[in-house]
C-alpha cells in the first residue's frame, strides 16, 4: 500500500510539474515587453492565435486571438476575436485597442496586452461567426466603442456600381480570406490557385499580401493584397478572388518557401514591381 501510495504521489509530482512548465510557457515570462517600433509582419495564421494579456499585469492572461475580421476590399483588420476560454466566451475587440509588444528576453516573441481584465470582459460584447453582417450595424458598433472607450472608423458605402459588393458584403474572418479560391481576372475558368495565408502588419492591422498556392511545384506567390478583386457569384457564400494574370505569367513571378516571410525586405520591392502595384492600403471608401 505504501508503496504504491508513493507511487502515486510521485506521478502527481511530476504532472504538476508539467503543468507548472506549460503554464510558464504560455505566460510571458513576467516578460512585460515593449511597445513594438515600426511594422512587425506575422502571417494571419500566427497574427490570429496572439495571446493577449492585461495591460496593468501581464502576468494575466486574458485569452488568445481566434480570428481576424478584416474589410476584404482595403485589407484593414477591423477587430480581432478574443477566445477568453471561459465557457466559450469570445469576444470582439477593436484592433486599434491592443498594444502590440515584443518579449525583452527573444524579439522574436509578440503579445498582445489589452486594457481590461478578465472581471472586464465578462460583460463585453460577444461575436457569432454566423453574423458578420453586424459589424456595419452603428448600434450594435456603438456598443463595442463604448465598451472599450474607442471610436470605430469604419468603412462606408458608396455609389454602387453594377457588379460592386456592399461593403457587409466584404467583411470576412481571416480564416476565411485565407483559403479563397484565386481565378484569372480575364478569364473564370483559369483557377490560379488558393490564398495559403495572409501576411498582416500587426503594428498598423494592415494586410499587406495574400500567399499564393499555384500547387505548381510547390509554388507560393506573395501577392501584394491590393492586386486581388474580391468577386461573388449567384450562391449565398460563393466568393472568390481574381488577379489580372494568368498561370504562365505566374510561373515568372517572385515566389518564397512555404511560412517563410522573414526575408520579406529581399522580395518586397520585385514582388511590387512584378504585378505593378504598391504594398498600400486602397482608399477607406
């Protein structure tokens, strides 16, 4: 019996203290950080599983990112999905509310810190991946601004031309952006590929280029994101983006190793001048 009895203590020893080290690996390190200085490119897969802590003591966890809702037509990130962990709550947040900082002890480690605490954001404004459509409600808006004391700039309709997406239309989780089928613009029936991720300025909430997997070879494309036209077809969520090229011009252009974006200042400037654009937002309208 004793032995066993020790047996059993022992165990739990140990997975208390595996415990004690996953917990430590989740947390900053009592690592406060510092506020991030310039731009700072993560693609969406890791921009969009951030964890976020509180700002007053960053030794508290609030949650982690879930997803990114981004206004397709400019690539603005309008707010990030909080997963709280708590019985499921996610909540949204602003993106402009989050202080993006960099670990002192590895600068290649970011985190979010948030102005809230946990007792906060028990009565924040929760989100449903079926109703993105809210997000151009002013009430409903409004309710996440004065929750977080921030004023929301968001985007507005214009005259539509015939063809033209409502700007609800253009609203879409991260998640979603980064699979969307890619078609030649000139021609429906060439399929040039899928979106594999997004690369986000996390320091401004700008998504600066979609990756392109052409599945030729393994290829991927850095697409600079205002090159893409999001278009919709006669079903209910039947969207897809196009690109003025074609597969032959594609198999000339700038490609990068899958996940590999950290030499993006040696391909930023050929990948721009191969589809003839400039890394910048498009008007807010």
């Amino acid at each position: 019996m004793t032995v066993r009895f020790s047996c059993i203590l022992m165990g739990g020893v140990v997975l208390l203290a595996l415990f004690g080290i996953a917990l430590a690996a989740d947390k900053p390190a009592n690592d406060a950080g510092t506020p991030t200085q310039g731009e700072i490119i993560l693609p969406s897969s890791q921009a969009s599983d951030l964890n976020v802590y509180e700002q007053q003591d960053t030794s508290r966890k609030l949650g982690n990112i879930d997803n990114l809702i981004v206004y397709a037509h400019t690539g603005r990130v309008l707010y990030a999905v909080l997963d709280t962990g708590v019985g499921g709550k996610k909540v949204i947040v602003p993106w402009s509310v989050f202080q993006l900082r960099t670990s002192t002890s590895d600068s290649s480690k970011h985190f979010l810190v948030l102005n809230k605490t946990s007792h906060d954001l028990k009565s924040a404004p929760t989100f449903r991946a079926n109703r993105l459509a809210v997000f151009t409600d002013s009430h409903w808006v409004g309710t996440i601004d004065k929750f977080f004391s921030v004023r929301s700039t968001m985007p507005t309709e214009t005259v539509k031309r015939p063809g033209m997406l409502s700007v609800a239309q253009m609203i879409f989780q991260s998640s979603t952006l980064s699979d969307m089928n890619v078609y030649n613009r000139n021609d429906p029936s060439q399929k040039l590929g899928n979106i594999d991720n997004l690369i986000v300025d996390t320091s401004n909430g700008r998504v600066l280029y979609g990756i392109l997997d052409t599945g030729v070879g393994g290829k991927n494309v850095p697409v600079p994101w205002n090159a893409f036209l999001l278009e919709k077809g006669t079903g209910k969520h039947n969207f897809w983006l196009t690109l003025n090229k074609t597969p032959d011009d594609l198999k000339n252009a700038p490609s990068i190793e899958k996940g590999n974006i950290t030499d993006l200042a040696q391909w930023r400037r050929s990948v721009d001048e191969f589809f003839g654009v400039r890394t910048a937002a498009r008007p807010t309208h």
